[in-house]
C-alpha cells in the first residue's frame, strides 16, 4: 500500500470534516503573535515554553508536517521567515488562507517529511515539528534529514505520541478493556488483519505507526541532536482514550543540533 497517498488523501479529508488540527486560527491571535504574545502547541494541550524558542525575528523556520492554519502563521506572525512542508495540499490551503487573510509571508510546500532533499544542508535555524510522526513507517529519517537541513546552533522542537498508546487492542479499548495485545513498534499494516486495514481505508482514516522510543529520543540523539528539554502531555479528550486517564501519552522534546 501506498502509505503517503492514503495518509495525504486521509488529511484531506480531515480538513473537510473539520478536525481540530485543521482549524485556521483567527486573526486575534495572529495580531498578539504580531506583538509578541502568542501559545503554540507541539502536543495536544500545553503550550511550547517561550524560552525554547530562539529568537524568531527573520529566523528561517521550517514547519514540518505542521500545516493547518495554526503553528505556521503564529510562528510567521512572531517574525519568523516561515517554510511549510506537509504531505497534504488541504491542509497547505489552510496556511495560504491565514496568510491571505491576515498578511503573512508563508512558503507552502507539499512533500514528505522524511525527504528534505529539496532543501539545501544547513538551511534553517529553527524546525517545529508536532505530532505527526505517527503517521510514516520510518522516524529515522525523519530526524537525520532534521539534522541536515538545520544549521549548526539550530533548535528541533518536536511533539510524539508516547508508544504505549498502540500496545493495547483498539476496539476493546474504545470500551475500556485496556487489553495488551500489540508489540512495539507498532504498525497498522503489520499487527492488524487485512479485514482491519481495509476497514481503516474505507473510513478514510489516516494509517499509523507506533515508534519506540528508542528511535523517538534516541534516533534524534544518533542523528547528532543534543536533548535539552522534555516534557509530558496528556490528551485532551481523555474519556476517547482511556490510557490517558492513568498516564500522559504524549511527549515534547527540544534538541540543538
């Protein structure tokens, strides 16, 4: 299966219904960027802490697998010198409109986010990268071609579902029968029957993949990241998740390459 052609087809959609990750923030809260005064989220509820940006005035910013009219314009707004890749146009369309509407410089690119080979070694100072990960087979990638695109000093702030998230059967879990039953890493494509998989497909739903975190933290730190800050979150629709009623099931990290 063509796992970045269903996924960019699944986010489109996703924009069509509406999902909270879609939503174009409204021009208030690009006037305060504007100002100075702004909250960005790597992971589904507490804000990125300020002092893990540096400074953004004419920063080259890249928003990876970030598009949706939220982080990009916000971080535009603040001053950044912003580019976006994301594997699906909808959700670039999102970005273009906040720009249009308000004013901003934004650079949409439609690619995959384990292949910057479009972008020059050492081009930005700044990669924001929240939860998407979870949705290509190979994180690895990911955070080696982080590590080239960034210029030495260059900060990655990224957000990852926590792994522990995929050990437990779906459908059981819905009711809240937290029953082990998949081993790590997960895949859709490989822990799941093919009745599953085509489920999935047939509802539009985008495919995931459950990286340990060995390849999460230490993949960045093997890629030549150095860890210099971390911290938990939960989701924020819990009773749609029952594992984060007993624990945070996400993670947000800064490194410097």
């Amino acid at each position: 299966m063509d796992v970045r052609s269903h996924n960019r087809d699944a986010w489109d959609r996703n924009v069509d219904e509406g999902n909270r990750w879609t939503q174009a923030v409204n021009s208030e809260v690009i006037s305060k960027a504007r100002h100075g005064t702004f909250e960005i989220l790597l992971t589904p509820q507490k804000p990125v802490p300020m002092e893990w940006f540096p400074q953004l005035g004419g920063m080259p910013t890249l928003c990876l697998a970030s598009a949706g009219g939220q982080q990009a314009p916000i971080l535009a707004a603040a001053g950044a010198a912003v580019t976006v890749v994301d594997n699906s146009p909808k959700q670039l369309e999102q970005d273009r409109f906040v720009a249009q509407r308000d004013g901003l410089e934004i650079n949409t690119v439609e690619g995959d986010m384990a292949d910057l080979s479009r972008f020059p070694d050492n081009t930005f100072g700044l990669v924001f990268h929240p939860c998407s990960n979870c949705y290509v087979p190979d994180v690895i990638a990911v955070w080696q071609e982080c590590h080239r695109v960034l210029r030495p000093g260059g900060v990655l702030l990224t957000g990852f579902v926590n792994p522990v998230r995929y050990l437990f059967d779906d459908e059981r879990k819905e009711n809240g029968n937290l029953q082990l039953r998949y081993r790590l890493p997960y895949s859709d494509l490989e822990h799941l029957d093919d009745s599953h998989v085509q489920k999935i497909v047939n509802s539009g739903r985008a495919l995931e993949f459950g990286h340990t975190l060995q390849d999460q933290i230490g993949g960045q730190l093997n890629a030549g990241f150095m860890l210099t800050g971390l911290f938990e979150d939960e989701y924020k629709e819990s009773d749609d998740d029952p594992v984060s009623r007993y624990m945070s099931t996400f993670i947000a990290t800064r490194a410097v390459r």
